[in-house]
C-alpha cells in the first residue's frame, strides 16, 4: 500500500488520489475475478453479434449493447463493487494507507473522494468500456444503414447507462459497505438495490403515473437508458430518471461521510 501512496504523491494532487482510489478498488482476489468476468462477459456480447450478423435474425444487433450493459453492471459491475467497499474502512486503517495520506496532508475529505472516484472509475473501465467494445462491433456488423443506426443509439444509450450506474453504485457501495460487517453490509446493499425493485407493483399504485418506474435504482438506471432509445426517446422521462439518480448519489454521499465518522470514533488511531 505505501507503493500506492508514493505513485499518489508522484502525480497531480486530484488526479494522484483518484489514481490511488482506482489501485485500491481494482486490488484483492474478488475484484480481479469481477474484472476478468467483465472482460469476458464483453467478449461474448461481440461473439454474439457475429452470430447474428451471419444468422436468420440480424436485427437482434441492435440488442447486443443493452444486454451487454445489464449484464456487465448487474453481474461484474455489482460484484466489483461488493469486492471493493466491503470492510473498505478497516483494510485501509490496517493497511496504513489512511496514516500515509494523513501524513501528506491529506483530508478525511479527500480520502474519501479518492475512494469514490476511484470505484467510480473502475466500474464505469469495467461497465462502460465493455459496453463500447461490445456495441462498437455490433454496429460495424451490421448489414444496413438503418440497423447501423439503431444499434448505434442503443450503444451510446447503454453507455450513458453503464457511465450512470458506476457514478450511482459507487458511493452506494461505500455507504453500505465500507464500515459494516460483511454480514450487515451485505444486507444493507440488497436493502438498497433489490427491495424496492420487488416493491416495484405496490409503489404503481401509490405513486404517480410515471413515478413506479423510478422507485428502484436499477428501475430509475434502465429508464434511463430507455428513455435515449430512438423508439422510445423521451426527454422528460430522462430528466425524471437522471434527477433520481442524482438524488441517490448525493444522499449516498452524506451517509458514507457520516459511516466513516462513526468508524472513526468507534476505532481510534
């Protein structure tokens, strides 16, 4: 970990902390197995394309990149984020990363950023740039102009998708996880992320029309991105969804500062 820190001190003061954050949240065995299935889901989206490029049903190309990015969020994505907020806390006070950048000047603050941003980035190389590459081929395979143009929209709406999700699970994954037990943590994602999706028939009929949808955070995520489809584009529902979302981060923000100061007075230095 000192290495990490020295290659921080080595670089601008934002960008080295966001560098740092990204080494940590890529570091351990869980999270360089979620990479390789994020690299691997990536490739059978563009062997899939080429299946249907040379098959009966072509225009299934144009459901590559939103296949691709559900499951490279929902499954790499999700378990990138687990391998790298669970006990995020603990690891790092052990480790002696948070006594390294204390004594570079660095704040709880900017701690914190470095951490976010880092897992930030790291989901959006994992979600987003295997988005890209599988509908990037997906596009090229395609026999006419129109579907080109199709897959191509879904491809730039998948990416903006997969951009959201790491920007939204990030702090998520640190509020739930990174002062928790693995347990506890555990529970409280699945809280976050999983019941209001199955609550999603009972908030339809309490909600306003056109609210249910954005009751869930994957709900408010696949919105989104439907929202951006050419078939479907809907800019107040974008506006909705985004919104949402933002909301999310921001309250995830507050409660991963309020986690850390309790962590801090739970387990002094």
């Amino acid at each position: 970990m000192a290495k990490l820190v020295a290659m921080e001190s080595r670089r601008s003061r934002g960008g080295g902390l966001v560098a740092l954050g990204g080494a940590l949240a890529r570091s351990g065995p869980a999270a360089k197995i979620s990479l390789g299935l994020g690299a691997a889901i990536a490739l059978f989206g563009t062997g899939a394309s080429v299946v249907m490029a040379r098959g009966a049903r072509p225009e299934g190309l144009a459901n590559v990149p939103l296949l691709t990015s559900s499951a490279l969020a929902w499954g790499a994505g999700t378990l990138l984020a687990f391998a790298a907020s669970v006990h995020a806390f603990r690891r790092d006070k052990q480790q002696g990363v948070r006594a390294l950048l204390a004594a570079r000047g660095r704040s709880d603050g900017e701690y914190l950023a470095s951490r976010i941003l880092g897992l930030a980035r790291a989901l959006a190389a994992v979600t987003a740039g295997g988005t890209l590459v599988a509908g990037v081929a997906a596009t090229l395979l395609a026999q006419n102009a129109s579907l080109a143009i199709r897959t191509l929209a879904g491809t730039g709406a998948s990416f903006i998708f997969a951009i959201a999700f790491a920007a939204t699970l990030a702090p998520i994954a640190l509020a739930t996880l990174g002062a928790r037990s693995r347990v506890g943590g555990y529970l409280a994602l699945i809280a976050v992320l999983v019941i209001p999706e199955l609550l999603g028939g009972w908030a339809a009929h309490v909600l306003p029309e056109g609210w249910a949808e954005l009751a869930s955070i994957p709900g408010a995520l696949t919105t989104l991105r439907s929202s951006l489809l050419p078939d479907a584009f809907d800019a107040l529902r974008f506006a909705h969804a985004f919104a949402v979302l933002a909301l999310v981060a921001a309250v995830a923000l507050f409660v991963v500062r309020g986690q850390l100061a309790r962590f801090d007075r739970e387990r002094p230095a």
